[in-house]
C-alpha cells in the first residue's frame, strides 16, 4: 500500500437533474470534466449532473460504469509514493449508441431543453477536418453516412446537427457546444464542422447554427494514460481498490474555458476552473509545450528504444533535448507571456512527464500523427520562419515522424492513424530515395502548411536526418547535435 487519500463522493445524483450531455466516455472525460463537475456539485449543487456516450467504441465500459452504479474512482498519482483516490457520480447515465435504444436515448437528452450544453472529447479525428485547413471532409464515407436523413447517426456531428434541427423546430434554445479536443481554436473548429454538415443539405439551418450556436474554446490539461491490465493490478496493490472502470491520472489538472453559455453553466470556477473571455494564448502555450513535446517524445523515444514518457526522460539526453525545444523553438513564438511564465511553465512540464507512476506509453500519443502535428509543430515551425529563427529540434521531430511511419509500413505494423493507407502508400513508393520520400510527404497539404513543399533546403535536411536515423545512428547523438 502507499500513501493515499480517499475523497468520498458527496454527490447524491437523485438530486441533480441532467445538464451537460458528454459525447466520447474514456479515461480522459473521466479524470478531468467529471471530476470539476464533481467538485460542483458537492460544492454547490445545481442540475449540471453529465449523461455521457460513446458512439461507437468501447460499449463494455458503458456496460461495466452501469454495472457499478455509475459509481468510479479516479486514482491521482503525484509519484510512486502519494496519491489521492476520488470517488466519482457525476455521470448519471452512460450510454452506448451503437444500438437503436442508446441512439433514441442520446438524441432525447440532446434535445431536452433541460440540457444546455454537449461537451466532447471524440479526439481531433472524430471532428473529421482536414488538419491544415480545418473544411469538414465533406467526401468521409462516415460523413455522407450521416448526411442522409434516412441514416442514424454514426458521428457526433450527425448527433449534434440532427439534435440542433429538432430544437429550432420545436423552439428550444440552443445548447452550448463545448469541445474539449486538443485542437487549435477548438470551439471555431467545432463550429465550422457543424456549420458545413448542416450546409450541405439545409443553407438556412447553417446560418441559424451560425448565429444561435455558442461553442466556445477551451484549454484542457490532465495527463491520462490508458489504463492497462497491468495498472489495475498495480492500483490494487497501491490502494485495495479493485474496479474495471477506474482512471489513473497525475496529480496535475488545468481547464481554461471561454465563458460564452447563452442557456448557463456550472459554477465551474468553485471547482478551479479559469473562465476567460479568450483562451487563444492558453491553448497555443499549451499544445506547443507540452503536447509538442509528448509528440517528440512518442517518434524520437520510440525511435530510441523506450516505451514509457517517465523511461524516455530518464535520459539526459531526452530530457535536455525537451528543454531546449521549448525554450528555444517555443518560447520565442509565445509572445503573450513573459520568460518567467514560460521557463516555470516548462519545468513544470519536465517534471510532469518525469511522473513515474503513469506508464504513459509513447504508442499511445504516437497515434493520429497526421492530425496531430500541424498544432503541435508545424505552426511553430512556420512562426520561427518569419522570425528567421531556426527549428531544428522540430525538423529532428519531423524526421522521427516520418522513419517512424516508414518503419510502420516497412513491417505492415498499423500506426492508427485516419490516413495511415495513403501514408503507407507513399512511405512504399519511396523506398530507395529519402529526398523523394521527403518531397511526397511535404506535398499533403492536408498535413504540411503548403508554403513548405518547395523549401529544398529543408526537404534536403530531413533526408539527410532520415538516412542518419535508417543508417542506425543514435538518436540521443542527433539530439545533441541538435543542442551544441
Ligand atoms: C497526448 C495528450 O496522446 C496525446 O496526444 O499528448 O493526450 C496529452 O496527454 C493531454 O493533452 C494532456 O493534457
């Protein structure tokens, strides 16, 4: 056993109607919305209880949290040593909506007029947008899938779109769209996707989701590895408890929200939520710096032959590599704070990942790479340009990417990525040639900014690291050489 507390839960869910209706139950809504609304309830009551869905995965935790009462608990490792254990009953209902009765289920609470705000987590790819550009991929078979009328809805825009048209038609207000994905602009992101859903079929329903659909943006920070067979046993160990459902964070959690809620909200900042009129800064500080940082960690770390955040950052080399990506190719494009925000910002970070408690497995990040390095690196990367300030930490990044990808295809292992066929395609055809393989990859303008597919002298520097990194040299050799 360690060192832990236990919070008991002081919700009583008969006395809190529903108010949030969450899309995308896994670990992360588990351990980060649920627990401030938690906190809210407790603290101040209110109907803000969450009816919380998973469109088309993982019906058996849906089926294990009913089992449980809608009971869980969420452990918060500071380290090996200490954690807190938090009894959680804020989701009131989970639902599954791969089948008829979860789909009516869902679609009555999106348009009950007791709910005033859906909030998400469906990752970057449940938006279906292109990275780059953010247009909805109007052409994805579960796009047009959900575009026909005669179809139930697959994806949480068909949900929200279909459940928006019910409530103009019947005269209830508009909830509030809250995306929680770690997505650039995510509230305008979000918004775009429904707006151009609702287009294609109905112009004058866009236009009313335009003008009558709040969906702000917001900031949301929890490390929250997926939890393995192994961490069960391991919080059995830690703490006697022994439940399917729990969640295994870090001790550490922030949510910045814009406050823009025309039907209400939670009390949320009773519970440490900072509510602001613009999140902008928080959100590009935060995916650059950290979940930069996770992204390098996952490519390069792998490529370096370690499977856990905590055991890559063992290594000095790693560990300063990270520290110089963010004070040098970071910090500079994050005018908005001042050097002592950042440098404590990213030492904090330094330690976060450090947390040996998490087993946060570098796969896990190194999944939707396509849509995930356009916010994580490559705006940086084009920002350090007009500064004429260099990115070679970056472009090592790039590069690890890239072998990272090429090694997948070479050995038919899936790298879990929407684009993952079209990558493997090209990684094959350019085999022989990292220069030719470079140049294809910087011509997907749906990943690359488009401005990068000419720069010859970049695409020589990524062929030159991606032949190092094939020919065997020591990553931690390239990092250091990146620092000098
Ligand atoms: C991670 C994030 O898997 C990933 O891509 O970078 O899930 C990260 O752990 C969270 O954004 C932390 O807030």
């Amino acid at each position: 056993m360690i060192n832990f507390q236990t919070i008991h839960s002081r919700v009583l869910p008969d006395q809190h109607d529903v108010g949030i209706v969450h899309i995308g139950l896994g670990a992360f809504h588990r351990a980060h919305q649920a627990v401030y609304l938690e906190k809210v309830l407790s603290e101040q009551g209110g109907d803000w209880s969450i009816v919380s869905a998973n469109i088309r995965s993982n019906y058996r935790l849906v089926d294990q949290l009913n089992a449980a009462g809608l009971r869980y608990h969420v452990v918060e490792y500071s380290d090996k040593e200490t954690a807190k254990v938090r009894e959680i009953r804020a989701i009131k209902e989970a639902i599954f909506t791969g089948t008829e009765d979860g789909r009516k289920a869902l679609l009555k609470y999106l348009t009950a007029s007791t709910t005033k705000i859906v909030t998400l987590t469906v990752t970057e790819k449940g938006y279906y947008l292109e990275p780059v550009s953010g247009r909805l991929l109007i052409d994805n078979p579960d796009i047009r899938h959900d575009l026909n009328p005669v179809n139930q809805p697959k994806t949480a825009l068909g949900f929200i779109v279909q459940a928006l048209k019910q409530r103009k038609d019947q005269g209830i207000e508009a909830f509030t769209v809250l995306s929680c994905d770690n997505m650039p602009h995510n509230g305008v992101r979000a918004k775009q996707a429904a707006v151009e859903f609702a287009k294609v079929k109905d112009e004058a329903f866009a236009k009313w989701i335009e003008k009558n659909v709040a969906f702000p943006s917001t900031m949301v920070d929890r490390i929250v590895p997926a939890v393995s067979p192994a961490d069960i046993e391991m919080i059995y160990a830690d703490t006697g408890l022994n439940e399917p459902i729990l969640v295994k964070t870090e001790h550490f959690s922030q949510w910045v929200i814009e406050d823009d809620f025309p039907l209400g909200r939670p009390d949320w900042e009773t519970a440490g939520v900072q509510m602001v009129d613009d999140v902008a800064n928080y959100e590009m500080m935060k995916l650059r710096m950290l979940n930069g940082s996770h992204s390098l960690l996952a490519y390069l770390g792998s490529l370096a032959g370690f499977k856990t955040v905590s055991e890559a950052m063992q290594d000095e080399s790693i560990r300063a590599f990270l520290d110089f990506y963010m004070r040098q190719e970071v910090a500079p494009t994050l005018s908005s704070f001042s050097s002592e925000e950042l440098e404590a910002y990213s030492e904090q970070l330094l330690q976060r990942f450090e947390n040996t408690s998490l087993y946060h497995q570098l796969l896990q990040i190194a999944m939707d790479g396509s849509q995930k390095l356009p916010q994580r690196w490559l705006s940086t990367l084009l920002q350090l340009r007009d500064l004429k300030l260099p990115s070679t930490a970056i472009e090592l990044g790039i590069a690890g990417w890239m072998s990272f990808v090429c090694h997948a295809a070479y050995g038919s292992q899936s790298i879990n990525d929407p684009l993952e066929s079209e990558l493997f395609e090209l990684s094959q055809n350019h085999r022989e040639s990292s220069h030719d393989l470079v140049q294809s990859f910087l011509k997907r303008d749906d990943i690359f900014p488009s401005s990068l597919k000419e720069n010859t002298a970049l695409i020589t520097r990524l062929a030159d690291l991606i032949n190092q990194i094939h020919s065997g040299t020591k990553i931690q050799q390239m990092m250091l050489s990146v620092i000098q």
